[in-house]
C-alpha cells in the first residue's frame, strides 16, 4: 500500500517525526515535490539530524528517493549525504533523473527577485528560502530546466547550459541592470565552471549508482509487495495551487502531486491512506496572511514568544522566527477536502499545556458574512476576522508517560480539544504529538495496518 504524509497547514507542521515513525514500515520513502526548502528534523535515541533534501526516512536506512517533482541541488544532496555518513548512518538515497536541478544561478536570481520586491515597496515579497526554488520550477515550466539525466551526458549540458545561461545574465544584466563584473555572483553564470562543476556532479552520481527512472522503480517496487511512503514537504496554504498565492512555494505538497511528482499512479496513491499532519497552534515563515495571528498587542506578544521558544519555532533552513497564531479550523477543512485526508496526526500538544486562555478559530466573518474555510484570494483572505471559540486548558504533564500509557493518560482537555478539531473536521486522529523525540507520539491507528 502507499501513505502519503501532507502538510496541513504552513510547512513546520513535524512531519519529519511522523514519516520517521512510520517510515519504519514502509520500504520505500519518496519525496515527490520542493527541494532543499524544506527543514525537517528528525530526533532519533536524542541526536538530532537536520535534513533539507533527503527524505528523512533515510535515518532509519529505508530507501529514500527525490522524485520527479522534486527540484534538487546536488550540492545539498552531498553534503547531506556525507554528514549523515560521517555521524554513522548509510543512507540510501536515489535521485530521479526527470527530477530538475537547482543550478547556481536559480539561487541568485531568486535572491535578486525577492530583494527588487522588497525596494518597490509594495509588500509583495515572499520571503522565499533563497534556495532557488521558485526559479528552477519557473525554468521547467519554460521548457529551458536541466534535468538529473542531463547531469549524465556532458555533451548535452554543455548544450543545455550554452542555450540557458546567456539568457539569465541578459536577465540580470539587462532587465534587473546588474552589473556582474567583478560581482561574486559572476560564477553562476559563466558557461565554463557551471559546467565542470555539474558534469563532476553527474560522474559521482553515475559513481555511486543514485538516478532512478523513478516511475519504473516505485512500479516494480510496488509489485514486489513493497510498502511506499510519500514524504510531503511544506504545507497545504503555501500550495501553487490551493494555497495563499502569491504568498506560495513553487510546486505541490497536496496528496494529488505524490502521483504527479513521482510517476506511480493516481489509484495507487488514492488506494491508499493520506494523513494530514496538523500543528495544534499555527506558525508561519515568511510573509502573507495569518488571521488568527497572535500579535494584537503586548500580551498575544508575550504570549506568541513564550509558544515560540517552547515549540522551537525558528526556521529550520533560515533560522527565522516563525510567526504564531491559533489553531485555524478553516485552513484544516481546506486542507482534509483538497488531499482527501483519511487520518490527521496532531503535533506539539506539549506546548499548548499550561496556557492560561486555549482558542480555536471556528469560521471567519468578511463583510457581514461567515464561512468555514478559507477564501480564494489572499486580499480577501487577509481581511478575514477569525471567529474563536475558547477552549478548556490542560496543565503540563510528563509526556514520556503519557507516549508509554497511551491516549487516554492525555490530560482531559487535551483530548477534548483534539476531539474537537477531529469533529470540526471530520476526520480521526490516528496519532498525538507529545514531544520533539520519535518515541514521544501517541499512536493510534497505523496508516500502514489500515
Ligand atoms: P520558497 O519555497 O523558498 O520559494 O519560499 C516560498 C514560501 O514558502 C516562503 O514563504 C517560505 O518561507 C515558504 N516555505 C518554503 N519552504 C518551507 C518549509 O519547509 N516550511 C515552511 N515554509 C516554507
């Protein structure tokens, strides 16, 4: 069978923990969409291992592989790869040659479209990674990307990279009016070095034996009897398509695209289980609308900072404050309809104990009228005013405990407050976050004995 893991929310929901656990009883884990965007970290026996690109599942040694759909920066690949080989582990990573690569002029020119934004003052910036996302998809879109397999054949990336690059220094040169002599950025777009550099990259891949036709991998995976788990990156709200654009990531973290970005089919991936994952407040890195944000005045603020240093809520790729709000049903609806969730694992109820006041956004109200989910557009969105319901607060408690003894050794009011949002949203729990660790989750159902 097949799990997909989606974001429910902003990205930073703690899926790393959840697709580490059940990653166990899959034999294969696949990204199927982003690159070294995403900030997962995974706690295993108290290390902690900070990935941006590999799956994490490669922790535990399952098969990890960046699908299609994934745009890869091979030098993120590596250095992940060898410091995980360095602290002990043999991960086991496979890269599919469709897959596009980040190249170092996405990079750049993500840094330069974010920094000509932020001057025209009209608070369209992002607030992307700058890790040339945006960019790389822009360029496969345009028919002009280079793929893993053009990494393989030095010829054709030189061809490839003779087409593109003079077009991206016009770009910046003209459009953007850089000049990049004497610049440090020059090296990314000179013809030569990118192209020593990315065929000494296509050689350690062709080495090591990592490119996969992914489709055909995940097929014959899949008759052998293999179990797939598909790794969402990000969230839901910073989807291309039904998140807040343009305040977005550049690809698909909705359950549809694990079909798309990795080439096994859609009856494959909705034969399956989907399980949203669901941070039990909100947090969001970079800009856009947050209507249950908690920054009304000193007291949200104090309040906001003292959930963000309990949940760690800095970037795990930037090491950016995130911004903090309250749980958002209509977010969570959206996101259940759009990936069609079978189950939602609820993370970081930990850091809700102790609060003095716990509220739930129910509905939004917009020009006398309410709804319970989220508009389509992002200035109607913004101008939402959240509908709270207050909810009974729970003391800390010792969440080792509460992990070995199971849900019901969960304080009170922390289940009924995970009842309340499974209800809202019509969908069952199949696991509770209680702490940072892999062994500090409640589990209730495992997608894979379903
Ligand atoms: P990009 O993906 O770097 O282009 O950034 C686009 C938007 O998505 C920005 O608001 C980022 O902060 C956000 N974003 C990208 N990756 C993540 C993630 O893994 N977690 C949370 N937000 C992310």
């Amino acid at each position: 069978m097949t799990l997909t893991i989606v974001g429910s929310q902003l990205g930073d929901e703690g899926k790393g923990a959840l697709v580490d656990r059940w990653g166990g009883d899959a034999d294969v884990v696949v990204r199927y969409q982003g690159g070294d965007n995403a900030g997962h970290t995974v706690v295993e026996g108290g290390v902690e291992y900070k990935l941006s690109l590999v799956p994490s599942g490669a922790v535990r040694g399952t098969t990890g592989i960046l699908g299609n759909g994934c745009v890869v920066n091979p030098k993120t690949l590596f250095t992940e790869i060898d410091d995980l080989r360095e602290r002990g582990l043999d991960p086991d990573v496979r890269v599919a040659r469709r897959a596009h690569v980040i190249l170092p002029y996405h990079r750049v020119l993500d840094g330069i479209e974010e920094e000509v934004k932020a001057d025209d003052d009209a608070g369209d910036e992002v607030g992307t990674t700058g890790r040339g996302i945006g960019p790389t998809y822009e360029d496969k879109a345009g028919r002009r990307g280079i793929r893993i397999a053009d990494l393989l054949d030095s010829d054709v990336l030189r061809e490839k990279l003779e087409y593109v690059v003079p077009q991206k220094r016009a770009l910046v040169e003209d459009v953007y009016g850089l000049d990049l002599q004497g610049d440090d950025r020059a090296e990314a777009f000179d013809v030569d070095a990118l192209h020593e550099e990315f065929a000494a990259i296509g050689e350690r891949l062709a080495d090591e034996g990592m490119t996969v036709n992914c489709s055909d991998y995940l097929h014959r995976r899949r008759e052998a009897g293999d179990e797939i788990l598909f790794e969402g990156a990000q969230g839901t709200h910073i989807d291309i398509d039904h998140g807040n654009y343009p305040f977005v990531t550049s690809s698909n973290p909705t359950a549809g695209a694990a079909s798309v970005g990795s080439g096994l089919g859609v009856t494959a991936v909705g034969d399956g289980e989907v399980v949203g994952i669901v941070k039990a407040y909100l947090s969001r890195v970079g800009e856009g609308p947050l209507p249950t944000e908690l920054d009304g005045d000193a007291d949200e603020e104090a309040l906001a900072d003292d959930i963000r240093e309990k949940g760690g809520e800095f970037g795990t790729v930037t090491g950016r404050p995130r911004r903090i709000g309250w749980l958002d049903l209509p977010m969570l609806r959206h996101a259940a309809r759009v990936s069609g969730f079978t189950g939602v694992a609820v993370n970081h109820v930990d850091v809700l104990a102790g609060l003095d006041e716990l509220k739930v956004c129910t509905g939004y109200e917009l020009d006398g009228e309410t709804f319970d989910t989220v508009p389509t557009t992002t200035e109607r969105w913004e101008r939402c005013e959240p509908v709270f319901e207050t909810l009974d607060t729970w003391e800390p408690f010792d969440s080792a405990a509460v992990a070995e003894d199971g849900y019901d050794a969960l304080p009170e009011a922390a289940r009924d407050y995970l009842e309340f949002v499974a209800d809202e949203i019509d969908t069952p729990i199949y696991a509770v976050g209680v702490g940072p660790d892999r062994e500090e989750t409640v589990e209730l159902t495992n997608p894979f004995d379903e």
